[in-house]
C-alpha cells in the first residue's frame, strides 16, 4: 500500500485508536489501529475496500543492556554485515564523528583456551507451534546449518533450536524468545519469508530476532503461475504508478518468488509431475531448509551476496556427494533458483540447502 497524487491516503484521527498492549520484562508492544482513507481510491489488492482500511503498527520499546561485555566490531563494507551507525562525540576524524559497528550475537566460549568451545549462552531459535509438523524438520536443519561455520569459527553448538509447547505460556512478542513464526498473509515476503532483528543502537549486538514465514507458502507458488486473476492489474498498476521503477510485484518474480515458482513449471513442461499437488515432498523439503537458513543468515546480520552465485563445476550440480559438502553456491545468501535435473540426469538437490565458502569465512 502506498500513496500518490493519483492514489492519496491520509490519517483518519477520529477513527484511530490503541489496540493490544503487552508488557514483558525486557519489553513493552504497543499496538496503535489507524484509519486510513482516500478521496480517490483506486485498486488497491491488498485491502477489500480501497476507499478506507484499518493499519495495525506495533511498536516496540525494549531495554538496552549497558556494560554487559559485550566488545561491538567496527564495519567493513567489504565483508557483508549490517551494520548499526552511531555517533562518538568524541571521536574527531575526516568521516565526522560517526562510527559503524556490524550487527552481530554476542557469543562467548565457555572455555576460552579450546580451540573449539560450546558457547556460555548460545543463540536459542524457537519453532512456533502454529508451524505445520511436516515442515519443522526442514526449517530446524536449515537453522543448524549455521552451526558448520560456527564450529569452524571456534564455537560448536553456537545455535540451539526448541520446538514452542502447544501450551506455551509465552509469548513470541517477548523479546526473550527468538522466534520462526508462522503468519496467514497472502501479499508477503516474495520468497515466502523474512528475518528481521533488533540490536543495540550503540553497540550493533543483535538482541531478538524473528523469522517470519508466510503461512499459505505452497499455495502462492500455484496461485502465483497460474491462477492470479489480478496479475494484469498488479503490472499495470505498477508501471502506471512506479514510472521508471520496478514495482514489489515484478521485484517479486523477477526475484526469488518466480525462481522458486520456476521450478515446478520446469517440472510440468518435462512431465515429471502432472499436477501442482504433485511436487515432490524432497522439493518442498530443501526449498524449506534453503528459506529458513537464508533468513536466519539475516537474523545473525548477513546480508545479501549475489555475487556468490557459482562455486562447483555444471556437471556436479545433481551430485550430492559434492553439493553436501562445496553446496550449489558460494553462499546461501545468494537468491539460487532451483535446480531440477535435465533430460536424463538423476535429481540432487532441488535447492541449495547447504552453507557455501563465502558463508565460513564471514562467520569466522
């Protein structure tokens, strides 16, 4: 949703109103419902009725830990982190007075004179109980797979996954929790998901984050190819309204949404399967476990690197021995398309789903 002269939205303030509030002891969400109107609405697919759509925003007010030991490291844009920008006052140099930190856990070994040490509080990832059981395990390995580049860098065991009891008691609002959610949203993420954090504002220690992963995710892969009734006016509407941009639809497909969706269509065409219903459970399965490892790769400050996109020889692209150990790509933050088998070639791996050379070294 956005607003142009051809498209104006403006606040509603008699019709605005609090919503939820929640209190944590490291926390406070407060939700504010706003009422948002045009006096020219246009289409508009994300709302029923353009003309006037109540925006939930949440805003959350945490505490920030103070002399915790924390030691934040100065950014290098080379390398590939987020970084936090803060100001020292009392640093006078040709940049001014800025510094940047990349975003990052605060992880310690628990023996620091081993060569390789579990860590005194490792990163605890929480699968939200509203996660379809046949999806957990492809989404906790895709997690655990940072652990390879951990265990390199001297910390094994540097991230722990916990399935959410289905009579939890916690909330995973609460910043305490590091959480993969599960959310009903027709008009996310592209890819199917994103991995948010929140760090420190002066040091760049990351402090909570959520991975949140669009709930209808096998159904938009079908519904995008094939059946969106709205596609023409989603491309209209961009070119009549973005000129000169590309709007998040097309950026959508153009990106990893029409690369993942690519894929069963290949599978069509060459009669591998004969229905949408058919795609392979392995698919779903490294599709998963490559979405999930991608979005905790942000949540532990990564960015993207779309120059990691080969590292392996063609004809090694379906032979698992080598994927499972040199993966499909250079990084899994790469966006890959998938990887279905030619004529007369056995099928590998339908995705990357395992971390690259770039993804050690960044970590370490």
């Amino acid at each position: 949703m956005y607003s142009s002269p051809k498209n104006p939205y403006s606040l509603d303030k008699s019709r605005t109103v609090w919503g939820k509030i929640l209190a944590f002891p490291k926390n406070i969400e407060l939700e504010v419902r706003y009422t948002i109107t045009s006096s020219k609405p246009r289409f508009e697919p994300s709302v029923p009725d353009p003309r006037a759509f109540t925006l939930h925003v949440r805003y959350s007010i945490s505490e920030v830990p103070v002399n915790n030991g924390y030691k934040p490291r100065l950014a290098d844009d080379r390398v590939g982190y987020f970084f936090t920008k803060a100001y020292d006052y009392d640093r006078f140099e040709l940049d001014g007075t800025v510094v940047r930190y990349i975003n990052r856990w605060h992880l310690e070994k628990k023996d620091p004179k081993a060569r390789v040490s579990e860590p005194k509080e490792p990163i605890v990832f929480w699968l939200e109980n509203t996660i379809p059981v046949e999806y957990r395990k492809g989404l906790r390995d895709g997690i655990l797979e940072w652990n390879k580049a951990y265990e390199k860098a001297g910390i094994k065991n540097a991230i722990v996954v916990k399935q959410m009891p289905d009579d939890a008691e916690w909330d995973p609002a609460d910043i305490r929790y590091n959480t993969i959610r599960w959310v009903s949203s027709l008009t996310g993420g592209g890819g199917g998901a994103f991995g948010p954090s929140w760090m420190n504002p002066f040091t760049g220690q990351i402090l909570d984050a959520d991975v949140v992963i669009f709930a209808p995710i096998n159904f938009i892969f079908s519904y995008n190819v094939f059946e969106s009734p709205l596609s023409s006016l989603f491309f209209d509407d961009g070119k009549t309204l973005l000129p000169g941009k590309i709007s998040l639809w097309y950026q959508d497909n153009i990106l990893l949404g029409f690369e993942r969706d690519f894929g069963i269509l290949d599978m069509l065409a060459r009669g591998k399967i004969k229905d949408i219903k058919d795609v392979p459970e392995e698919y779903m399965y490294d599709f998963l476990k490559f979405l999930s490892c991608h979005e905790v790769g942000h949540t532990l400050g990564l960015r993207h690197n779309f120059k990691g996109s080969t590292t392996i020889a063609l004809q090694d692209l379906h032979n698992t021995k080598v994927t499972a150990k040199e993966s499909i790509g250079n990084s899994i933050m790469e966006y890959l398309p998938s990887n279905v088998a030619p004529k007369g070639v056995k099928q590998g791996d339908y995705w990357q789903k395992t971390i690259g050379a770039w993804d050690y070294w960044v970590i370490e």
